[in-house]
C-alpha cells in the first residue's frame, strides 16, 4: 500500500484510550481507572471540524462517574481524536 501512497497507522480506541490518560494526567485530572478513562472518551470527547479554532475556545463538559463524581474535561475533549488525522501528536 505505500507504493500508492497509503500508510497504515497502528490507532485504534485503545490508542486514543491511553493518550486521554496522558493528557488527563499532565492536566492533573485524577481518575480511577482505565475504564473510568474510557467512559469519558466515549461520552465527552469528539472530534473537532476546525482543531485550530477548537484549540482558542474553551468549552468544558462533566460527565458523572458512579462512585467518583463528576469530571470535567475541556480542551482533551478533541485532542484525544486529533491523533486519527496527526498522529505524530500521540507519539505515533
């Protein structure tokens, strides 16, 4: 495939799983498990039409964890899907 110009590139959930951890953890955002880190990217986080807009806006969101509370995300809210189109920012 890369002779016609196509690559593939190893992200898929658990990728995109593990870099919100990172981010949630250089924001200091304490969570209690992978699967807690889970629940919030499938209900909070999404991707953003324009990334470089998003990146000056600041809009955050909560989602209610059973037996933590809430957690509020805000700018890792789009990041975490940013590395399916530049992979290079999740280290891939």
């Amino acid at each position: 495939m890369r002779k016609v110009g196509v690559e593939v590139v190893g992200v898929g959930a658990l990728k995109l799983t593990g870099f919100l951890k990172e981010l949630m953890q250089l924001n200091n955002i304490n969570f209690g498990s992978l699967y807690t880190v889970r629940t919030l990217k499938e209900n909070l986080c999404y991707v953003a039409a324009d990334y470089e807009a998003a990146l000056s806006k600041n809009m955050p969101a909560s989602f209610e964890i059973t037996g933590e509370g809430p957690i509020t995300l805000s700018k890792e809210r789009f990041q975490t899907g940013e590395i399916l189109f530049q992979p290079n920012i999740g280290g891939v």
